[in-house]
C-alpha cells in the first residue's frame, strides 16, 4: 500500500513539474 501512495505522489509531482516546464 505504502509503495502506491509513493508511486502515486511521484506521479503528481511529475505531472506539476511537466505542466510547470510546458508552460
């Protein structure tokens, strides 16, 4: 449980940085 959590807040930074970078 506690690696999807993990996986899920690095996925969301990822996205946040993507859009940040994109824009």
């Amino acid at each position: 449980m506690l690696d999807r959590s993990l996986v899920c807040c690095i996925l969301m930074f990822g996205i946040s940085t993507g859009l940040s970078d994109g824009a």
